[in-house]
C-alpha cells in the first residue's frame, strides 16, 4: 500500500457508505469527466501492464498510488490530470469496483496545514470525479488510470487568493470490499506577475562513512616502494581500458554523479576537496557545474570536519588546520572555490562561531531550529540573519528544515514521519514555497533549502541513521529543485547573494554558549589519534621521504574527523585503531638484533652491532651506547643509514680502561634525539689490560735473562794479577819482534 495508503484505508472503511453516497451524486456530472484506463506508456489500451519489478520490499498487498498531476504547477484555467496506478501482487484476479478523486476546494493557508495533510490529517474535500465502472487486473498486474477534470468543473481560479496548493486524494474501491487510498498536491500557480522570492539550495558533496574507509592505512603504507630509487609497485595491468571503459569509470564517481545532477541554477555547492583527488571526473563536472548560471561552489574542511566537535573537544587549532589543509589542496587541483562559508551541520553554538570565525569563515549556514524565531509569528521569517557569539557578528543564513525534509522526501518527526514518494516530495516543496510566499506577499523573503550531507540525515531522518531513509534518487531530487527554480514565484540564488542581502529584522533566539550534537568525536578519541599520529611522526621522520608515511597518516587522522561520523562511530573507531596498529608495528620496526657476549681486549675498539629496518623505506638513525660502567666509554653516537627492510652491520667506536664483564644499553635515535626504537641490551667482556700486562712480562723476563747471561758472564772469567804498564809495553815489542824474525 503506498505512503498514506495504509492511514486512509481503515478510515475509508468506515465511509464506506458515504463513499457509494458520494459516488452516485458524482455521477451527475459525468458529462464533464473523463476516465481512461491506460498502461504504463500513457496510451489509451484495453491491455495490462506487468507489476515492476520491485526495488525494496515486495508489496505483498494491492497499493494505489498517484503517479502524476500532470504539469509541476497548473496555470489558472487549466485542466486537472491525475494518473493513479494500482497493482496487484496477488495470484488472484483484483476487482476495482470504483474510482474516485477528491480535493479542496480553496487553496491550503499555512504550511502547518499543508503537512498535515499529507500526514494524513484531515480537511475539507469537494469530491471531484468518480467512475465506478467495473475493472480488473490480472495477477501480478498493474493499471494506470488516468483522470481529467476540466478546470470550469474545478473553479480553482478568478483571484489573486486562488493560486497555491490544493491537496488531492484518490480512492479506490476493490471487489471485496477493501479501500486503497493515496495524497498528494496539486499546486496553482499565481495569474498575475509577482516579485519573486529569492531562493538557493546548499548541497555538500562530501565522503560517506564506507568511503573514509577506503584505501585504509595499511593499503596506503603497503603500497611504499621498497626501492629507495624505484617507482611505487603497483599492478600490472592486464589489458588497455578502451575509451568507452574510461568513460563509465568517470561516470562511476558518485561524487561526479551527484554535481552533473545537481547542475541547477539556485544550486550551491559545499566540497571536501579530498574527493577530487584522483578522481578527474569530479574535476570535470565541477568545470561543467560553475558553468551554470546562478550556481557557486565552496569548500568544506578537509574531510568535511566536524568543526563543532573539535570546538567542544578543545581543539580549535583543528579547525584552522584542516581549512589550511582543504585551501591548499584546492590550489595543487586548481579548484576555484572559497572557504569563507561555512555548512554547520546539526546543533551548533557561540563557542563554534568563534572558533569558526578565528578560522576565517565570514558566514554561515545553520538550521532554523539551532536558531528559531521569537515568539508568535505569522510568517516564516527570511532566511538571511545575523549570528551574534559575544563579541562576533557572523552573516548568517537558516535554513529551512521543513521544505528541506520535504526536499529529502520525508515529512513529520521521529516515529510519526513518512516517508515522500518522488512526486509528493516535489509537490511539498512546490506548495511550501508557495505558501512561504503568501504568508507575506509584500515581502519576499529568502529562503534556503539544504540536502543531506552524504551518509548523514539531518533533513530527512535520524541524524544517527547510519544511512538516509529516504528512497529518493539524486535526479529525482534534482528534478524537485529544478520544478522550484523555475516556479514563477522563485528567483535562483546563489549562497553569497543571499548573505550580500540585508538580514531580516525578525528576531531568532540566541545560540547557546554550547550545545553538542550525538555522537561527535570526543576528546579522549582525540588524544588517541594525536597520540598515534605523533608516534608514527618519528618513523616518519626517519625515512627518506617523509611524507609517504606522514600524508596517508594524517590523511587518516583528518577522516576521524568528519561530520558524518556522528551516526557511524565504529567507523571511527577503526580508523583510530588503524593509527594504533601502525603505531604498534612501528614502534618495532627499528631495532638491535641480539647478539652473544662481545669481547674487547684493546682499548680503542668498535662494537660491532646488528641493526633490523623494517620499513618501507630507508631510516636515516643514529646509533647510541650508554654505558654505566667506566671501564668501557662510548667515544661517539655514530649516524646511519639503514636500507629498508634488510639488516644492516654497524660499528660504534668505544674506549676499554679496564678489565670485567660489562653491560651496555643500545639505543637508535632519530636525528633530533629521540628514541624511537626498542632498546637492546649487550653483555660485554672487557679485558683491554691483557695486552699490557703481557708486553711487561716479556720486557721483564727479557731483562732478567739479559742481566742473568752478565752476571754468569762475569763469575765464569779468569783473575788476573795487576800487570806493569812499562812490563807490559816490553812483552808487547819483544812479542813484534818475534813475529818479523819468524816470517822473514
């Protein structure tokens, strides 16, 4: 049964007898109605059309439901067409015993009343046309039937008074007695020229929840070549993609799907410029898209970052970071948009105004139920405002969560909201714009509308669904937006042309010095990803190019961030745990090998030491020895370079001044001093004295042997008698003389 279907049946029920009452005074005027029972393409046909194949939940009960009211809005003096389907899921035949259509008389008067309406409330319907020729539809089938009403039946105009929407309700009657009901808005539109009213819709163009996951950190790091002067690794490609397959992958870009539809005069756009990175297609909707006239486009913080949140969690300096960040991102893709306005999304405060204002934006949007009007008020209040935070003005723009739910295709709050099927959401926009505008015909008002933030449904549903409710498509959105900006009562916008307006002197309560919304980050998760994404710095800073680990790792930190995490915070939860494992794996990833008891018997020496890189890349480190033991003194930290994933021998100078077993503790540092691997401790034992006292033995064992050999020398020589110097001159010539005469 379709959306109020199942609201109306059981009260039809009860009117069953009033309905047959009704259906034979409406037959008096069969001469000015018409009833064509059709197929699905429109054509005049006795034949049936096949039930569609369903895209949610199988019907399993026969449904009525207006598909068509013809044009968006009816000029005066035009005919009324309406187009109902009815389908039967049964295996039985389905018998429609009579057809009927009613509506009000006189236009809807206030937007309240229009909701009602299509809630299901009640109002006062002038019967409009009724047929209770008998019809069937066979099993699994469906029919449209198509209604025209002539406008000299209808009488909807002849005054100024008569133009806005007037609601409609189609009854049908089966063979067994059941009623199947539907509602839906038929909008007229004003006779004589009016002053429109200016309007803009503010769409973001931001990451779902499952997108922030993707790549994930890991995939990121893995990715690193593990060759210092090589090329990333990446796959071989296993065929050339042929210019049709590069053209649906471009199509393939959700972002770039939702700016192409989007392309609408009074369409300004909020992007977080991380989805253009990579993705040329977004680049090339976004030309196409500031190519339409009366659009604009504007960044978010990186990511979409939930400015709030860091506001309440004390981290303001965030928010100037990732303005910083999104700006300079912007530029490296020559992406010509501003971040001087600001989408807040859900409930905000003075505390992020300021924080918001320090960062730089000059405006804002907000939700009119952040910041209501002041009592009692006929009118809806123009959209243009000025936010005041203690000493801060901000131009600020509200706006409307109503028409925007509508927009969304939903209507009402928590358990009591329904869900709009694609035409009644076109039509409640329509009709609550109108009636926005007769509130106060003198006085234009600007209104603007918002679409949701991706995964997140503010307009529309839970803001902690983790998905909107809605089963609108981008185009049939689109189309709604289309249907208003060209409405004869509507003039498109931009964003910065509503705040260049003057703000409206209506009066809106002030915003609370700090309110939170469900589900923002906190500040003990954010002490967590600081914390990770410092300790992942030093590796960082290590490698041979830093910021191949730095950037996907604040990349990832910036994800924690976004806005549409309130409704999914096992979402976030995994990226922090993503930081923390890499911060684990890390935190071993540097170290020294353990190795046997080293030996040192000289006292200038070098230890010889095994270092382990397990990252990707290169580590430029610094080796220490701390040694609280005097007879082994480190001379020297000694620097390094590490190649990635191998192990690599280094050689650390030290000084022996004794003898014993020693222990020392091995430190790696990087080059600003901090320690950022495991250390390892290393059993020394020192005996450098060995040497000396080895060479003293000898040197004394040679000198013994030396004066031992003298002093046996000397005890072992003959005594002589003193000798006569004169005596012994006279032996020495007699001794001559004997030798001439024996050789001669």
């Amino acid at each position: 049964m379709s959306r109020v279907g199942r609201s109306f049946a059981a009260f039809a029920a009860l009117l069953l007898p009033l309905g047959s009452l009704g259906a034979i005074v409406e037959e008096s005027h069969a001469t000015v109605v018409h009833t064509v029972i059709s197929d699905d393409d429109g054509e005049a046909s006795p034949t049936q059309s096949p039930a569609p194949t369903p895209t949610g939940p199988q019907a399993t009960e026969p449904e009525a439901t207006i598909t068509s009211v013809g044009e968006s809005t009816m000029d005066q003096g035009e005919d009324l067409h309406v187009d109902v389907s009815v389908s039967n899921p049964s295996s039985e035949p389905l018998d429609i015993n009579s057809l009927s259509l009613s509506g009000h008389f006189s236009p809807i008067m206030s937007r309240t009343e229009l909701a009602r309406f299509m809630e299901g409330g009640g109002g006062a319907l002038s019967p409009l046309f009724t047929d209770t020729s008998a019809q069937s539809i066979a099993p699994g089938g469906q029919r449209t039937l198509s209604m025209t009403v002539p406008a000299e039946q209808l009488q909807w105009s002849g005054s100024f008074d008569s133009w806005g929407p007037r609601g409609l309700q189609v009854e049908v009657l089966l063979g067994d007695g059941t009623w199947l009901a539907d509602r839906s808005i038929a909008v007229v539109a004003p006779a004589p020229e009016l002053m429109p009213m200016p309007a803009a819709v503010a769409m973001p163009v931001t990451h779902t929840a499952e997108e922030l996951l993707e790549p994930s950190l890991s995939e990121d790091i893995a990715s690193i070549s593990t060759e210092p002067d090589g090329p990333a690794s990446t796959p071989t490609p296993t065929a050339t993609p042929t210019d049709s397959e590069e053209s649906d992958a471009a199509e393939s870009s959700r972002a770039s799907t939702s700016v192409s539809e989007m392309s609408t005069p009074g369409v300004s756009l909020f992007v977080d410029p991380a989805l253009a990175h990579g993705d040329d297609s977004l680049a090339t909707s976004l030309s196409d898209f500031e190519g339409t006239a009366d659009t604009e486009v504007f960044l978010t913080p990186i990511y979409d970052a939930d400015t709030t949140a860091l506001t309440h969690a004390g981290a303001e300096e965030m928010i100037q970071q990732a303005y910083s960040s999104s700006e300079a991102l912007a530029e490296e893709l020559e992406m010509s948009a501003d971040t001087d306005v600001a989408f807040v999304s859900g409930k905000t405060d003075q505390n992020t105004m300021n924080a918001l204002d320090e960062a730089g934006v000059e405006g804002v949007l907000l939700s009119d139920q952040t910041i209501p009007q002041t009592g009692f008020s006929y009118a809806t209040a123009s959209a243009r405002t000025s936010i005041q935070a203690g000493d801060v003005q901000m131009p600020g723009l509200a706006v409307d969560s109503l028409v925007s739910s509508a927009l969304a295709g939903q209507i009402g709050e928590g358990e009591e909201s329904a869900e709009l099927s694609a035409l009644d959401s076109q039509q409640m926009v329509l009709g609550l714009s109108a009636l926005t505008y007769r509130e106060r015909p003198n006085d234009p008002r600007a209104m603007v509308l918002a679409i949701d933030r991706a995964g997140l449904t503010e307009f529309g549903g839970d803001p902690a669904a983790p998905s909107p409710s809605s089963s609108l498509t981008e185009e049939d959105i689109s189309g709604t937006i289309e249907a208003l900006m060209e409405a004869s009562w509507v003039d498109p916008h931009t964003v910065s042309d509503l705040i260049a307006l003057e703000p409206s002197v209506a009066e809106r309560e002030a915003l609370p010095e700090k309110e939170a919304n469900p589900g923002e980050i906190t500040e003990a998760q954010i002490d967590q990803l600081s914390q990770a994404q410092k300790n992942i710095g030093w590796y960082a800073n290590v490698s041979e190019d830093p910021s191949l680990i730095a950037d996907p790792t604040q990349a990832t930190v910036q994800k924690a961030f976004a806005t549409c995490l309130r409704g999914q915070n096992s979402v976030r939860q995994e990226l922090i745990g993503s930081l923390e494992n890499l911060s684990s794996q890390f935190s071993d990833s540097l170290n020294v090998q353990p190795s046997s008891t080293i030996n040192v018997i000289s006292e200038a020496t070098e230890l010889p030491l095994h270092v382990r890189n397990d990252l990707p890349l290169s580590a430029g480190v610094v080796i220490q020895i701390n040694s609280h033991d005097n007879r082994l003194v480190p001379k020297q930290d000694v620097a390094v370079s590490l190649p990635a994933e191998g192990t690599s021998d280094v050689a650390v100078p030290v000084e022996a001044r004794g003898s014993g077993n020693v222990q020392v503790e091995v430190r790696i540092l990087d080059p600003a001093g901090n320690v950022i691997g495991p250390s390892q401790t290393v059993q020394i034992r020192v005996r450098a004295d060995w040497e000396n006292v080895g060479t003293l033995v000898i040197a004394v064992g040679l000198a013994g042997i030396f004066s031992f050999g003298i002093v046996r020398s000397l005890r072992r020589g003959r005594q002589h008698a003193p000798v006569d110097p004169k005596e012994f001159s006279q032996d020495q010539r007699a001794t001559r003389r004997a030798a001439w005469r024996h050789g001669k």
